[in-house]
C-alpha cells in the first residue's frame, strides 16, 4: 500500500506542478499583458530583458518549491495514514 501511496503522491506533483505552471503563465500575461518568457516561448524569452526573465525565474521558481514542500507534506501525511490501517 505504500508505493500506491507514493505512486499518487508523484501524480498529484507533476499535476499540481503543471497546473502551478499554468497558473503563473496565466497570471504574467494578465499582469504584464505578454506572454511569460520561459522554455516553452522562446522567441518572447529571447525578445524580454534580463530584468524581465529575472522576475519571471524567481516567481515561477518560488512557485515551484511551494507546490513541491506541499505536495511531500500530503504525501507523507497519506503514507502516515496507509501505515496505520
């Protein structure tokens, strides 16, 4: 029952992460009205000042380990509560 436990907790990971991504995308576009400069728009990410990428890596980075710590903390409490039954 522990690697079903473990197995969720990567699937809710890479969906909350996904979503996290989303969301920051999302939000860069309404804020700032262009599209965010990552990997996945290249041509914004080379046309965007350093100043700009800068901003944009540290939000979506901090973003990131929020969801990651989250994430591990449900997984733990799930395994926690496996082990018990």
């Amino acid at each position: 029952m522990n690697i079903v436990a473990k197995l969720l907790g990567t699937l809710v990971s890479l969906l909350t992460g996904w979503v996290g991504s989303k969301i920051i995308g999302a939000l860069w576009q309404k804020t700032t009205g262009e599209h965010p400069p990552s990997v996945t728009n290249p041509e914004k990410q080379q046309q965007a000042t350093l100043g700009k990428i800068l901003v944009f890596a540290v939000i979506s980075g901090a973003s990131a380990a929020c969801i990651q710590a989250l994430t591990k903390r449900w997984t733990r409490g799930l395994e926690r509560r496996v082990a018990k039954h």
